[in-house]
C-alpha cells in the first residue's frame, strides 16, 4: 500500500519525537490522527504540516484512560476509514530522585502512561486491524536506551521501557496471525526540549556529571517513516538510533 493511502496515530504528537515523526509521516502523505493531552500543542503539529495539514486529525487523548484510547481509534475509524500504523510515542518522566525518595503517585504515573497506555494503545490496534480490509497493520513502540541501560535514579522510567520491550516481543509473536507487524525504536539522545538537559551536564553512573552529545530528531523521525512504510512482510524488530559519540555502549 502506497504512502498517500495510508492511515497512522501518533501518540505524544504535539512535542518532540511524536511531532516530528507526525510531520515526516504527514510530508510523505500518511493521513495521520494526532494524539496528545493538549489540543493546543496538537493544533500546533497540525499546522506546522503546512500543505498536508489537511490530512491531519487533532483528537486530544489520555492514553492510560481505556475510555480516552478506544474514542481515539474510533475517531480515527470514522475520518480515515482505517488505520495502518500506530507509533506508540507518549511517555512521562519522574523526578531524577534517589528511588526510596520517589512517591507511589510518581513511579504509577510513569507505570500508567509509558506502559498501560502503551498496552492499551496496541490492545485497540489489535482490535482494529485484525477486522478492517486489507487486514493488518503495524505497530511500532517507542523504547529507549534506557531498556537497556538505565540511568541513575531513573527507575520508574527505566522499568517501564524494559516492560515495552516485552510488550513488542508479545505483541510481535501475537500479531502474526492477524499480519500485525510489531516493532520498536529505541532512541538516545535526540534534540528535543525534554533532552535540551544533555546540554548542559547531567549525571553519569560514575558519580559525575558530564554534557552528551545530542543528534537532531529529524533523524528519529525518518527513522519511525523507514519503519512505517515497509511492507507487512517485513519488520524491523528493533532499531537503536543514538547520537553516535553518546555514552551508552561502554556506559558506567
């Protein structure tokens, strides 16, 4: 299926990597449903499409809300008609604290966005895919370094991406069925506002602070549309894409 026909959500679309990978997906004309909390920021993506911005949906969600998840896909049924790609990108942080400091209401925050919202994001694809004609799609999940290696006092966050990888294995195996293509992104050290902090130092497993070199998000962005535009019978199981000279192989 050719890229003008077809159909994506991008959760976390109106900031950072979902933005950007909204709008590779909009330029390379995917008709794509933008999910998020704020509908100002969605609006924002929406626009910045500039001639594509037609081919845009806003439909503000909160992805660990069941209800929030199922009127996303349904709003995306009804103005596209299917739906081909989902890339599974919100996701929260909790405070870089030592973990016996951390408060339930923090690390269930983290827990209920980066992985129940990310479960019942692929749970409402499933559901989608499995029943719509051409069947199938795919379904790609944002990971990250850290679901391989975690950074310090970064365990909610670092639990929940080592979770998601078990979430893609899962959903990878379960999807054949139904020619549902499961994948995931891991991504370090792209150039968005949430790791300007790079910059200007942040902690290492040594006990230091050290700055780390950053790579700029269109590259993540291309990236995510490499993997969306495959056919169904090809997958790309796990990419890691990272700023070249970051400490990540050989970290701590």
């Amino acid at each position: 299926m050719p890229s003008s026909s077809k159909v994506a959500i991008v959760t976390g679309a109106g900031s950072g990597i979902g933005k950007a990978a909204a709008l590779a997906l909009l330029q390379h004309g995917y008709r794509v449903a933008l999910a998020g909390r704020r509908r100002d920021a969605l609006q924002n993506t929406a626009t910045a499409a500039e001639g594509a911005s037609g081919n845009a949906l806003v439909v503000p969600t909160n992805v660990a809300d069941p209800g929030s998840v199922r009127a996303l896909f349904a709003e995306t049924q009804r103005a596209f008609g299917r739906i081909d790609v989902v890339f599974n990108n919100a996701g929260v942080n909790a405070p870089g604290i030592p973990l016996e400091d951390l408060t339930f209401e923090q690390w269930k925050n983290v827990i209920d966005v980066n992985l129940t919202g990310m479960f019942l994001c692929m749970q409402e694809a499933f559901r989608h895919m499995k029943s719509q004609t051409p069947r199938g799609g795919r379904i790609i999940n944002n990971g990250s370094i850290s679901a391989h290696a975690p950074r310090p006092n970064s365990a909610p966050y670092t639990a929940a991406k080592h979770a998601v990888t078990g979430l893609t294995k899962s959903g990878s195996l379960d999807g054949r069925k139904y020619d549902i293509a499961v994948g995931q992104i891991d991504i370090g050290n792209a150039g968005t506002e949430m790791a300007a902090r790079m910059a200007s130092g942040v902690p290492q497993a040594n006990g230091q602070t050290a700055i780390e070199p950053l790579m700029d998000v269109t590259h993540v962005a291309n990236a995510v549309l490499h993997m969306a535009d495959l056919p169904l019978d090809a997958n790309v199981q796990f990419m890691t894409i990272m700023a070249t000279k970051m400490p990540f192989v050989g970290r701590g």
